[in-house]
C-alpha cells in the first residue's frame, strides 16, 4: 500500500502541518504500512523528518517530482494552506482515496475525506456534497504517538512553573516581550521558555532571561513532552501545540498569533481547558495575561482546567482517522474469488496467526501436510464453498461456507487478515459472501456460524450482519454462542 502525506513547513508556515502529518505518519507504521512525507520546506524541517521516509522540495510548483509522488498512490494526505483547487482535484483524481486537513473550510473539496479536528468544527458549516466525508471533532484531532499515553496529572498546590512556547517560528515576536513581562512581574516562577529552529529573536530572548529562566533550544517531541509534564501552567500560541497542552493537561493561556488558530483557542476557551488572553497585537496582552495567570495560581482552578483538558484530547484521533479511511479504501477494493490450490500458502499462514488460532475451537498449531490434506478436501468438495478475500491482487482473509444438505442450511467461518482486522469489513465480507453462496446454492435456507463467548468483535460483526442469536453451546469444551441467519434465495 502506498500511503503519500503531502504538506509543509518552515519559517513561513510553522511545524503544525507537519505535526499533523507525522502523526498520522506513525499511525500507518503502526500497522506496518510504509508511508512517505513529502514537505515544501526549507532547511529546518530537516530535524522535523528525521528517521521518516521522506522528500522535501517544492511540491507546489515542481509538478514533475509531484505527479510522481501521487501516481498509483492508494492514499494521499494533503495538509496545506497554499495548495490551491486544481491541485486538490489532482489528487482525488489519482488517489484511489484522497484526505485533505481543513481548519476553516478553506473551499469546497473534491471528492475524498475532509478531517478537521478542532473542537469546534461539528458546529462549522461545512457543505453537505456527495463524495465527500466529513471527519469533524475533537475525537479526529491528531496528536502524535508520544501524546497517546500519558501519566496522570498531579498539580501542586503552589504555581512554581510556567512554560512558554509560541510555535516554530514565533511570528509576532511574543517570546521577548512575555518572557520579559515575568521577569518583571513574577521573579519567583520558574520559566521555561521553548525557542524554535525558526526563531529569529533568540538573542532578544537571552538579554531577558532571569536565573529563573530555562531556556529551551529546539526540543524534539520528547522534550515537549517532558516540559509540559513539569510545567503547572503554559502560555502557549493557539495552534497544534494547544491540543497537545490539553492531552497533557497543562491548563493554557492561550494567545492567539495567526487568524487560522481562533477556532482552536475559541474552542478550548468554550470546553473550559484554556484561557483566552487576547491576539498578537493586543496592546492589553500583558495586563491580561497577569490576570489569567493571577486566576490558575488557584490549585482548584488548574485541576479542573486539567481534567477537562484530557476529557477533550484523548490522543487517539490519528487512529480513528486511519481507521476510517483505511476502511473506506478495502471497503472500495475488496473482492471475493474461489480459493485455489495456489492459495495454499497465503491460508496457512493466517490459520496460523495467534489471534486467528486463539479465536478458533482448537489452538493447537496447523502442520503443513494436514494442511494441505484439508485444502485439497475442501477444494474437492461440492457442499464446501472456500472463498478469498482479495483487494488489488493482495490476499487479506477467508470465508467458507460448509453446507449440510439434508437441513438445507450452512455454516460459516471467516477470518481476516491482520491489516484489514479491526476496519469494521467483516459485516460487509458476510454478506458479500453470503450473495456468492447464494447464487451457487439454491437449496441453502439457514446459516449458521459459531462463536466462541470471548470473541466480542465477531460477535458484533455477525450481528452486524443481520445474524441473531439462537442458543448457547458448547464445541470442543468452549463456551460458545450459536447464531443463525434466514436467507431467500430467488
């Protein structure tokens, strides 16, 4: 499967996009899929990339470098503010499934998914369009893997620690000027300041600082990570990093540095996590920042800031994202074929994997000989229907039906392999099935399938796909549930 994330980052346009992306990055690695980033940047999202299958160049206006990034692709990812229309509908055009990040319907998208993971972005209103699925919520919001298990936060009864970032870049020139603004008026708090590749004020900041101050230089995801769990508060810009400040519970004053980042902070401002002091160039921004930071000394207030932070964030959006998306795409590809005596290998091996054998009556290991034994069987027998799951060329499970004649009835067994279990298919491979047994077998009136009590997920699936209980049981000394489907045929 070839997975294309398409974005940028830099000086001019920061380090969300790409936070964004390597996120769902690590989601499709996860799952061992390889995917690829592709960045219009310049020479500090290099650190950004690093150990990631990766090209940085110009995507926008390189279109030969471009085009053949996205041929044949299976997925591509766009998150990108420069991109115009015509290059959004490339994409969909070439992709077998195109996904495009959207802050504030930025337009009308082509056909694909739309993800926006802002708080507020259910409430947005986003055109209803055929070909178009909308992925809106917090629970889309993608953080990357380091923010998905976090400890439980302990918050001390006395403020001691602010922490401070305002993005890669530091675009309105903030850092100084609040950096100064607590040294001044909160000489005791300890400050960690967080200064970006892009910073061009560093020296500006380093004038300031007080003995108190901790300044950090370029912190990888880790270092983020391990500043937000020793700070008590943070005063942060309103874009990615506020979503990571709430899964981490770290209640923020937010500031608002860029127009695309008031729904962020609006947002979390309305969900009870941060607090909104004022935009860049509110002259009232320092007085106003003294008054939240005056507001979250209190031990109360930051507790219940925290615990709505991390009710928000979950820190599983890159999954869901993929899962959906990863769905919709084997849900377009999948097909059903006889099984052959060349599929052999392909169905040992899944017969074999631990969650398929744990799940079965008995968890004995398959032998190749009895294997092969029970194929050959299998393939010559006419009331043994064998099936393979198939999407572009590429095995990915089994269903065989065994049918009993004499009660015009059959029993199903399905088993999917490891990259499409967990997508929410096996509804659609049932019944899908269910169609090419039918038009086989005319005489067939009842299926029935088994399943072990343990074995939740097939259990839904089945109900799922209309089957319903009928009895329990028991099958070689395992509790089990009898479920059955009437079916019409002609």
């Amino acid at each position: 499967m070839r997975v294309c994330l398409l974005t940028e980052a830099g000086v001019r346009t920061g380090s969300g996009h790409i936070a964004r992306c390597t996120s769902i990055y690590q989601a499709f690695e996860e799952i061992e899929a390889r995917p690829e980033l592709v960045i219009n940047g310049d020479e500090t999202v290099h650190d950004l990339a690093k150990g990631k299958n990766c090209r940085v160049f110009d995507w926008l206006s390189d279109t030969k470098r471009f085009s053949s990034c996205i041929e044949d692709a299976d997925i591509v990812f766009v998150d990108s503010y420069l991109a115009d229309y015509k290059l959004y509908e490339d994409i969909s055009k070439a992709a077998k499934t195109a996904v495009f990040f959207d802050d504030e319907i930025r337009m009308d998208y082509p056909k694909g998914f739309v993800v926006n993971g802002t708080i507020l972005a259910e409430q947005m209103p986003y055109p209803e369009r055929k070909g178009i699925t909308y992925l809106l919520g917090a629970q889309y919001m993608p953080l990357r893997k380091e923010f998905r298990d976090v400890p439980e936060r302990q918050n001390r009864d006395i403020c001691e620690t602010v922490m401070m970032t305002f993005g890669g870049t530091d675009v309105c020139n903030l850092t100084p000027k609040i950096l100064k603004l607590l040294v001044d008026t909160y000489p005791q708090l300890n400050k960690k300041v967080v200064i970006g590749k892009g910073f061009r004020n560093t020296s500006e900041i380093e004038s300031v600082k007080d003995h108190n101050t901790e300044l950090m230089y370029y912190p990888d995801v880790a270092g983020m990570k391990r500043v937000m769990l020793e700070s008590d508060i943070a005063i942060s810009a309103g874009g990615q990093t506020l979503y990571e400040l709430a899964r981490m519970g770290v209640p923020t004053i937010a500031v608002v540095v860029a127009d695309n980042q008031s729904a962020n902070v609006m947002g979390c401002q309305k969900a009870g996590f941060a607090e909104y002091a004022g935009d860049g160039a509110d002259r009232e921004l320092p007085g106003k920042i003294c008054r939240k930071i005056e507001l979250l000394k209190d031990k109360t207030v930051r507790e219940h800031k925290s615990k709505l932070g991390r009710k928000i964030i979950d820190g599983a959006g890159s999954a869901r994202i993929v899962k959906m998306v990863l769905s919709d795409f084997y849900k377009k590809q999948l097909v059903l074929r006889k099984a052959a005596a060349s599929d052999a290998e392909d169905l040992f091996g899944l017969a074999n994997e631990d969650s398929v054998r744990q799940n079965s009556f008995s968890q004995v290991k398959i032998k190749w000989a009895e294997h092969i034994q029970w194929l050959n069987e299998r393939l010559g027998n006419g009331d043994c229907l064998l099936l393979i799951v198939d999407y572009s060329g590429k095995f990915a499970g089994q269903v065989r039906f065994d049918v009993i004649p004499q009660q015009t009835e059959a029993v199903i067994n399905i088993s999917l392999c490891k990259n499409v279990r967990g997508l929410g298919l096996s509804p659609l491979v049932i019944n899908k099935s269910i169609e090419e047994l039918l038009n086989m077998r005319k005489d067939v009136k009842l299926i029935k399938a088994y399943i072990k009590d343990e074995n939740t997920p097939s259990i839904k699936a089945f109900e799922k796909a209309g089957f319903v209980f009928s009895e329990n049981t028991i099958i070689n000394k395992c509790k089990t549930k009898a479920y059955e489907r009437a079916v019409h045929n002609g």
